[in-house]
C-alpha cells in the first residue's frame, strides 16, 4: 500500500477511485482468474455447481467493495458493504476448499488461489476496521 492511502491501497495520484486501490485490483483479478478457472480446469459436471457458486461467490467480493466504496461518506454503509465483500471472500475460500476436497480442483491451484484470498481477507479486514473508526 502506498503511504497517506488509509487502507485502501490507492496508488497515488494516478487513479481516483476504487479502481485506484489494491483492495480492488486484486479482488477483481481474481474473479477473472476464478471465472476462467472453472471453465478451464474444472471437470465439465462442477460448472453448473461449485465452479457457478464461486464464481458468483468471487464477483460479489468486487461487487460490494465497489458498492461499498461508493458509499464510503456514510461510515455505516461503508462497513456494512466491506462486511459483505469479506464474507463473499470468506464464501469464496469454502468454495475453494471443497474443490479441493473433492479432487475437483489441483493442489497447487488451490494453494495460490486460497493464498490470494487469505490476502484479499486481511486487506478487507484491515480496510473494514479503519472504516469502523472513522479513519478513511
């Protein structure tokens, strides 16, 4: 995170706005990365089941942090939209969890995938909580 970004991962001057953050870069690369996933790696019987819940599941995690941004001059609205794109994330990582549990899903896959979303996590914690106090 760059300094003076409270949280968000905002690189500099260069983009305003959610597309500016770190939050929201990694959120959305990974949903295209999950999205091509389960229709490339997954077998074909997992595409209508667990590959559509964590697409939808890993989407939501940029959908809300983008909605929630939106509304970040409302703290309460705020907080409340970050608690849903954790939750997303969190959803995300079950989603990955029994892909993997199942043998749906490779090893080494899993592991960057669960890695990335472990991260995105504590971004959006850490963002959620300063939210919470009123520091962004």
């Amino acid at each position: 995170m760059s300094q003076g970004s409270k949280g968000t991962g905002e690189q500099g001057h260069k983009a305003r706005g959610y597309e500016g953050t770190a939050i929201y870069q990694l959120a959305k690369r990974l949903a295209v990365e999950i999205h091509r996933m389960t229709l490339e790696e997954l077998p074909k019987f997992e595409m209508y089941e667990e590959g559509n819940q964590i697409r939808r599941s890993s989407k939501s995690v940029v959908a809300n942090f983008v909605e929630g941004y939106g509304m970040k001059r409302y703290k309460g609205d705020l907080v409340r939209y970050l608690t849903y794109s954790l939750s997303s994330c969190d959803e995300t990582k079950a989603h990955l969890e029994m892909l993997h549990e199942t043998g749906s899903l490779a090893p080494q896959r899993f592991d960057y995938f669960y890695n990335q979303y472990r991260k995105l996590g504590a971004m959006l914690y850490h963002y959620r909580e300063a939210a919470a106090q009123g520091r962004v």
